[in-house]
C-alpha cells in the first residue's frame, strides 16, 4: 500500500519544502522582497510601469493622522483598508457604504462608527497585522466593484484571480471567489473557494474549500466551473508584465475584474501558497521543473504569455 505523501508525489503536488527550496530560495533574491512586500512600494511601481491599480486614497504613517480621517474619508463613500504590510488578508476592513446618521457599512452590512476605524488603523500601525510584527503604516484605496459575470458565485465581497508566474511565465491560475463563511474576503486560509483556471482558455474547471474540492459555491448553491474569466488574455499579459516591476522568480500575482475599469493589479506575493495546485486537479511540479530547463525567456510580456500556455498545452491533463 502506498503512503499518501507517495501519491502525492506521483501527480506531481509541491509541498512546502520543495517549493522554498526548489523555486523559492533559487529564484527570489531577498533584495527584491520589499518591492512586493510593502504594498505602496508595489502600487507606486505598477503605476511606473503602466499597471493599472486602485486608487490610492490616503496612506496614514502615524498615529496623529487619524485626526484628520473625517476630511479623508469625507468624500467617499466606499473604501478599503489595508496594512501596507500585511499578509493572508489580514487587517483588511472594506467599507461598502455610509449610513442615513453618517456612520459606515461594512461589506457584511454591519456599522461602525469612526472611532472604531480610527481604532482598526491604530492597530495596523502597531504592527498587529504586519508581515514581521514590526510597526506598519495604513492604506486607503478604492473599492473594487466586481464584474456581474461572478455575481452566482461570489458572497458580498469581491473575488480576485491568482496568478503563478514563474520566470515571467504564468503558468497557473485560480479565481478566489468570497463567501459567508470568509466575511466576503478573497481568502483561501478564511473560508474563500478557489476555482482553477485554464490558462489556455480562461475558463474556471476545478474548485477547493478547506483543502477539499468543491463544485459549487456554498452560499449560492451555483457552479464554479465553466465560467469565462473577462478579458483572460490582458489579465495574463499583465500578470507577466508583474515580472518586469518585481524580478521575482516565483511570484504570485493577484488581479482583480472592475465591472467599469477592467483588470487591475491587487498585490504581489512572493511565497504564493500551493492550493492552487488542488483548484486546478494539477500538481505543479512537472509544469515549473519543465519551465526551468527552458533557455533564454522572451523580454516581451506578450510572448512569454504564448510561452506559458503552450507549456500548459503540453501538460494538459490529457497528456499526464
């Protein structure tokens, strides 16, 4: 009888270990780290290499700027708040409205007043959400509103596409799709569904709640797969462009479908986790150790796209 880590390793799944590493240490030079890490170092590069991202509102650095949080807050009606440091959706609050007496909706449609995000930026800045518990600083941008295609199979909250690009080729991909269960977050680890993406096609197949795949959206009851990503071919070829702002080896990208603006670039990650590799019923293994004997990459963004779905062409599951 086989052990369960021999079957594993048979389709070809990453763990930890080998993906630190095998693609992580080899590829992901520390230096470059703070380019993905702090997320107005990201925005700032996106915006410098034509990326398009949302819309910075306000970035709070210490404590005696939250005095003047009504003026910045006063002509917005919706927002999102973040650490600039954080990690794994963490110390994320998203304001989808204002109430009749001037308080705030949270996208869960409970209220807090200001004092209580005055009091949620205070522990931002404390470190509590930070990547290294050190003291952080506070972002307020613009809240996506997503595109009506995933509006059966998203819970008050705005799905985002991951990207793995590894080399500058994006090999891999899901889409997060927010539930109760996640509080409308875009996050795995809180209780989002994953759904695999074709990188050929851009349509969704597969799909994973808690490490278990799933076919249907909990809340919704609708189907995860089969539906057609918007615009896949300028989301890919944005996610390679990612490569030229952060020249990170293995990088996860995060991109998000606005119903009015199109795709935009989220954030960064340089340790993309593996549950990728159960939304989309594909280990990773073969695909990034056939990428990397691969000789010169193309500078183009676009060819390095072609370049990615001719190897996941090679690699369909037809051909495993």
């Amino acid at each position: 009888m086989k052990m369960p880590w021999t079957r594993l390793r048979e389709l070809g799944i990453v763990g930890m270990n080998q993906r630190n590493a095998e693609f992580i240490m080899p590829y992901n030079e520390r230096r470059f780290y703070p380019l993905v890490d702090n997320k107005i170092i990201t925005k700032q590069r996106a915006q410098e290499h034509h990326i398009p991202v949302p819309k910075l509102y306000g970035h709070i650095e210490l404590e005696h700027q939250t005095a003047h949080l009504a003026s910045l807050l006063a002509n917005h009606n919706e927002f999102v708040i973040k650490p600039a440091n954080g990690s794994g959706g963490n110390g994320i609050m998203v304001i989808a409205g204002k109430t009749s007496n001037g308080h705030f909706r949270k996208a869960n449609d409970s209220v807090v007043h200001l004092d209580e995000i005055k009091h949620h930026i205070s522990n931002i800045l404390s470190g509590m959400y930070s990547l290294g518990g050190d003291n952080d600083s506070a972002i307020i941008e613009y809240r996506v509103q997503f595109d009506p295609c995933f509006e059966d199979v998203c819970f008050k909250g705005v799905p985002d596409v991951r990207l793995i690009v590894f080399r500058g080729i994006p090999l891999f991909g899901m889409i997060r799709l927010p539930t109760r269960q996640s509080d409308g977050r875009a996050n795995l680890h809180q209780g989002a569904v994953g759904a695999g993406i074709d990188i050929c096609s851009g349509i969704t197949n597969f799909g994973v709640m808690h490490s278990r795949p799933v076919t249907q959206h909990p809340d919704t009851g609708c189907a995860i797969s089969g539906i057609q990503i918007p615009q896949w071919d300028r989301i890919l070829e944005m996610a390679a462009n990612c490569y030229d702002l952060a020249p990170l080896g293995y990088l996860g990208v995060d991109i998000v479908l606005d119903k009015q603006l199109g795709p935009m670039m989220l954030e960064l990650n340089a340790r993309p986790g593996l549950a990728i590799q159960i939304a989309n019923g594909q280990g990773l293994e073969p695909i990034l150790k056939y990428a990397q004997l691969l000789g010169s990459i193309p500078a183009s963004a676009a060819k390095r796209v072609k370049v990615g779905k001719n190897i996941r062409r090679k690699f369909s599951k037809e051909g495993l």
